[in-house]
C-alpha cells in the first residue's frame, strides 16, 4: 500500500483532484468509468490496500491508460469517492424525476440500499483512513432534504403511511449497514430482499390492505 500522507496533504490533494474533461470520447469515458466502478468494487472487498494494476486488470484496462487518468493511487480513491457520491446524486434525482412518486420513493430505498451493501466498505475504510479529505455536509444535508420533498408527494398519493418521518430512513439505512456482513455472494440478494421488507413495511395501511 502507497505511504500514508497527512491530512493537510489530502486536502491539497481534494482541491487538486483531477476533473474529467467537459467531454471526453466515448471510449475515454467508458474507461473511466469502468476504473472508477473496478476501483470502488475491489476497495470495498479487499480494503484499500488494493493495488493500481489490480484495479487495471479488474477494469479490463492497461496500467498506462489508468495512470494517464490517475496518476496516483490517491487521485484513484478520491475520484472514486466522488464518483460514490455522485452515484448516490444520480439515485436520487432519477427519483425525483419519475412522475409516480412512490416507485421514485421504492427506487431510492431499493436502489441505495444496495448500493450500500456493494460498497460500504470503501466508503468506511475511506473516511476512516482520510476523515478530512471529503466535506459530506452538505451532499447528505441535499440528499435528505430530496428525499423528505419526495416522501411528502409519495404520502400526497396515498401510497405511503402517514407517519413516515425521514428519522424512518436513516433508520433503514443504519439497519441496512448489516448487511456488509453477508458473504459477498449473497450480499446484493439479502439487500434486495431487505429492502422489499423495509418498503412493505412503509406502504400505506389502506393499500397494503389491498
């Protein structure tokens, strides 16, 4: 594993974090991307000790075409934190968009509690390793008050009960935390299984009724 550095150096290096281009070619995008979902799959399984070549071999790309993009390891988890985080953008705003607000509401649940079980890992071993490198204030502060915006419209149909409260999510999500200690196998069933109980769980009593 690379050296540690220290904090303030992980800060300089977040204001450095290389940007992909405006646009880029189709290929370079799908190169990046597939490093970047390689990069966040293996650190979640084996930790942060993961090597660049195995993140290369894992994305089906050379080690020149990952260094020209990140020329270090620590470019490689920063940027694969982020795209983390804007995975979990994507989520909600796919949500938010989808003109039936309860399946917008089930997708969220559905969609980032198995996300959770695929990549916890990573994101704990990475905020406990560099807790100063990433200001999740205001992205978890968004995502919940979207979240609470699409809650209100889901009760507004009557799909969802009444007393939902979005304590009720975090709630879901702290339980879902569990599930990281299934075998990798059958992590992503039990998360899906999971979150099929949760939003049971939460529909409205006169339509689970039914």
């Amino acid at each position: 594993m690379d050296a540690p550095v220290r904090s303030d150096e992980v800060r300089q290096m977040t204001l450095e974090l290389p940007q992909a281009p405006a646009v880029l070619r189709s290929d370079a995008q799908e190169n990046r991307d597939r490093v970047l979902s390689a990069a966040r799959e293996l650190f979640a399984a084996d930790g942060l000790g993961v090597t660049m070549r195995e993140v290369a071999r894992r994305a089906g790309v050379g080690p020149a075409t990952l260094y020209r993009r990140f020329p270090t390891k620590h470019d490689l988890m920063l940027a694969a934190f982020h795209d983390e985080m804007g995975v979990c953008g994507s989520i909600m705003s796919d949500a938010i968009a989808d003109e039936d607000a309860w399946r917008g509401f089930c997708s969220v649940i559905e969609r980032i509690t198995e996300l959770n079980a695929r990549n916890q890992g990573f994101a704990d071993a990475f905020l406990a390793t560099y807790p100063d490198a990433v200001d999740l204030g205001e992205h978890r502060s968004q995502m919940l008050r979207d979240f609470s915006g699409l809650a209100r419209r889901a009760q507004r149909s009557g799909h969802l009960r009444s007393d939902f409260t979005v304590d009720d999510f975090l709630v879901i999500l702290l339980a879902g935390r569990g599930l990281t200690r299934a075998p990798a196998e059958r992590r992503v069933g039990a998360a899906r299984r999971f979150a099929r109980l949760a939003i049971d769980g939460l529909r409205a009593p006169s339509v689970a009724a039914a």
